[in-house]
C-alpha cells in the first residue's frame, strides 16, 4: 500500500480563496435598474464583492447591503436558490464576500443581486456594533481608522475628495507645461523654511540626516539646472506642536517657475485654486463653517501693514515709533524677545489681531525682510520683500515669493539666519553652501509657491481639524 502522502510543512487548512476575480463594481451595475421592472431579472450573470452590512433575515429569505469602494447594493438570498444558505445565513456584520448572481428588481422595486452562490473572503472578528454606531471619540477613530471609514457617514467621501484635488492639482499644472519631479526627503542640511527638523542617523554612512521641512532649495536647483516649470507634492515635516491646524508630517505642493515674479504667481494661485474647487465642488462658492467662501478670481491683495492697520484703526508699519509699536505689543499680549527687530515685531503683531479675521481669500503682500530670508527683496520698498501669503477662513493656505537669486545677498541671509540659531532660534535656517553653489551658476527671475494640501481640504471636505483630512495622523501610541 502506497503510503499516504505528506502535507508540505507551511501549509495551512486554509480555504478562502487567494482570489476573487471578474468582479463589477457597485456603481458600474446601477444603470441596469433602469432596464428592468418590479420583480424582474437580468439574464447576465455578473460578480460582485465587498462587506456585508445590514443583514435582514425573514424566515427563508435574507436581505444585507453589499458595500464596497463605489457604493451599496442589495443581496437577496433565498434558500431555495442561494448556495450555502444557512451558512450565508450566519454571516456578521462587517464580512467580506465575494457573489455570484443576476441583478433583479424586488417586488417592492429595490434594484439587488440575486445570489446564486457566494464565498467569505475574511470574516470580521470583531464587531462592527453599538461600540462604533455613530462614534465621536476621535482619539479612536483616528487609531482605527480602517473601522471609521465604514461605520462614520462622509469620511470616505473626504478622502475620496482628497485624492480628486491631488489629481486635479496635477492635470492643472500638466497643462500648463509643468514638470512633476521627487527631491530627497532625507537631506544633510535642514533647510527650505524657518522650523525645527526630525533627526536621523544612516549607519552606513555614520551621519546625522534630516526629514525635509521643505523641498524648496531643491527645486530651485532644477530651474537653474534648465527645468523652467516644476513641481513636487509630497510630504514634509516639521518637529512642531499638534493643533487643529498642524500635524509633524504634512502634504505641500511646491512649484517653481523661471521668468515671472509673485505678481505672476498670485494669478496662478488663484487660477489653479478655484479650478480645482470648481471642478470638485462644482462652484467656486464653498459653504465652511457658518461662513460662505467666494473662491472666484481676483482675490482680495493688501500689505500686510495696510492690514494689521485697517484692523487695529491705526498706522502700523516698519518706520512707525519703536515705543508705540512695543506698547502695542504689550496691549495685545505679544511678548518681544531681545533680538527682534521691528519687521519680527509687526509681524508677530499681524498674527496676534489680524490673521484669524481675514475669511474670503486674501493675499497679504509684501513681508518684512527681516523673516523672510530666501525671497527677493521688494523693487519698491526699503525693508520688505516680495512675498505673499495666502489666507482663507483665518488661515494660511499659501506662501510664495519673488525668490532671491543673488548669491551674495542669500549668504547675508544665511548668516544672518545661522547666528540666530546660535543664538538659541531652532527653527532658524543653516547656511547651505551647496545651494549658494547653484545660485553662483546663475538661478533666472523665478517666483516659487507653496500651498498646503491638508488645508486646501479641509476647506473643501468643510472641516476644522486637518486630522480629519490625514488618514493616519501622528498619535500617541496606545497604553
């Protein structure tokens, strides 16, 4: 007798499936109601797949709503024609199977499939119950978050409009001649912006790297290597503090283009911004919060001393009296440091009163030079360089510059920036001598901008909390 052959070691007693193929998706099955009547079916069959939710049995019938990634659907199961009846019959809230069948219209006119046979693809352990019905608690929505997007209405929608704006931003640009390119997320020198970086170590090469805080000194290298139009969305981060506004690893789209200025780059940032709410939303008119955001070009462009005036119903600039200036300062519980000049001094006081009250989108021109290291000083105006920043509903979505491209004027700038940091500034810029290489090989008149995905969704998805738009946010970890 043949002696009985052995099991492979590894092999498990599994029978699910390793695929489950020629599926149809939900949203590509509903025009077929049309076609049919009340308690009529289709002739073809079609497969379908995704979690079972809502189970209804009555008596030998059992109805549940089949959901995946594009929508819901009705099964109807029948013990005289379903396979495996009592075995569907047991099926939790939240299982994963695959089905096979013709679409039908019930008596009572529900488009359904009418299940012939069906296979579990993986059962939900655990439960889907009144533990998640309706939860708020976002410490454990945002941990599990592969549970909130099934049990919480208008999350998935979120995501899904987030991926729509990424590749809107991308066909946008396309069009108008721009390249997308990747620059090194882990860097030798922590540069680009003014914030405190995350610290590695690479062993092989026994040194100390960066996570990116910005990849703007990257990108400027492109265009002085001959690509005129560029862009990068990817992630940054920043060693900063969680607020509803803030995670330590975000998503910017970063785009540099040789031969034009920030009065160029402001029509672009609004060109490209209310295309891509118009053809998400539908209109340029975007409901957030109690107010009503008009995306439609021109925006609203003032200084940012004409602002923080306007606001406070007296003259602030650079040249007003150092006295008055500090007694504002205290008035509105601004603290000066020693170092602080009066550029730092009015911009700390434009964030105290001022920012928070610009709604509609708004650019604010023409920034102290004294905290704007690497944009062009301003063709006008002594002390003040060419930069805006964008502000929607109290926030800043957007910053670009005029960039500087004088070699010599960037490492004033750079030492300047690096004594601060001596001095105690961590978010303070270091002095890049690579890219003060590059700018020596001659960078063109260029305008750069920066606009923050994460909050560019949230405007969109009417959301306060940029955790609600980043899948994964930084947590924690659970006790």
């Amino acid at each position: 007798m043949l002696e009985e052959e052995a099991v492979p070691q590894g092999i498990a007693e599994d029978l699910r499936p390793y695929s489950f193929q020629d599926v149809s998706s939900v949203a590509s099955l509903m025009h077929l109601s049309d076609e049919l009547n009340p308690g009529e079916r289709g002739k073809t069959e079609i497969r379908v797949a995704g979690r079972a939710m809502l189970i209804r049995r009555q008596g030998r019938l059992i109805f549940a709503s089949l959901v995946d990634s594009t929508g819901h659907i009705q099964l109807f199961a029948s013990a005289s024609e379903t396979d495996k009846f009592d075995s569907f019959s047991q099926l939790s809230i939240g299982d994963w199977i695959g089905v096979t069948g013709v679409v039908m219209k019930t008596k009572r006119g529900e488009f359904s499939v009418a299940v012939r046979e069906w296979t579990m693809l993986a059962e939900n352990l655990r439960s889907f119950g009144d533990k998640w019905r309706g939860i708020s608690d976002p410490d454990l929505r945002y941990r599990q978050r592969y549970v909130d997007l099934w049990v919480n209405p208008g999350v998935r929608e979120t995501f899904q409009v987030r991926s729509k704006v990424v590749a809107s931003i991308r066909r946008y640009l396309d069009g108008l001649g721009f390249m997308e390119v990747e620059t090194p997320m882990l860097q030798t020198i922590p540069t680009g912006a003014m914030a405190e970086p995350f610290v590695t170590h690479h062993n092989a090469l026994d040194l100390d790297l960066y996570l990116r805080i910005a990849p703007e000194l990257f990108l400027k290298r492109l265009v002085v290597g001959g690509f005129e139009k560029v862009f990068e969305i990817g992630r940054v981060f920043r060693n900063e503090g969680i607020s509803p506004r803030h995670n330590p690893e975000f998503t910017m789209l970063e785009l540099y283009q040789a031969y034009v200025d920030y009065n160029d780059i402001m029509v672009l940032t609004e060109s490209l911004v209310s295309h891509v709410v118009s053809e998400i939303l539908g209109s340029t008119v975007v409901p957030y919060g109690s107010e009503l955001l008009d995306f439609t070009p021109p925006w609203r462009r003032d200084t940012l001393e004409n602002l923080v005036s306007e606001k406070l119903g007296e003259q602030i600039s650079l040249e007003m009296d150092l006295g008055r200036l500090e007694g504002l300062l205290k008035e509105y519980d601004v603290e000066a440091k020693p170092d602080w000049g009066p550029g730092k001094k009015v911009v700390e006081l434009y964030e105290k009163t001022t920012e928070s009250t610009l709604i509609q989108p708004t650019f604010v021109l023409d920034f102290p030079t004294e905290v704007s290291p690497l944009a062009r000083q301003h063709r006008d105006k002594a002390n003040r360089v060419e930069r805006f920043e964008t502000f929607v509903a109290g926030r800043e979505l957007a910053n670009a510059f005029s960039e500087l491209n004088d070699p010599k004027v960037q490492r004033e700038r750079f030492e300047a920036q690096l004594a601060a940091r001596e001095a105690g500034d961590a978010e303070a810029m270091v002095l890049d001598e690579d890219y003060l290489r590059s700018l020596e090989y001659g960078l063109p008149p260029t305008g750069g901008l920066g606009i923050g995905i994460d909050r560019l969704v949230m405007l969109l998805t009417n959301n306060q909390q940029i955790r609600e738009v980043v899948l994964f946010p930084t947590m924690r970890p659970e006790t």
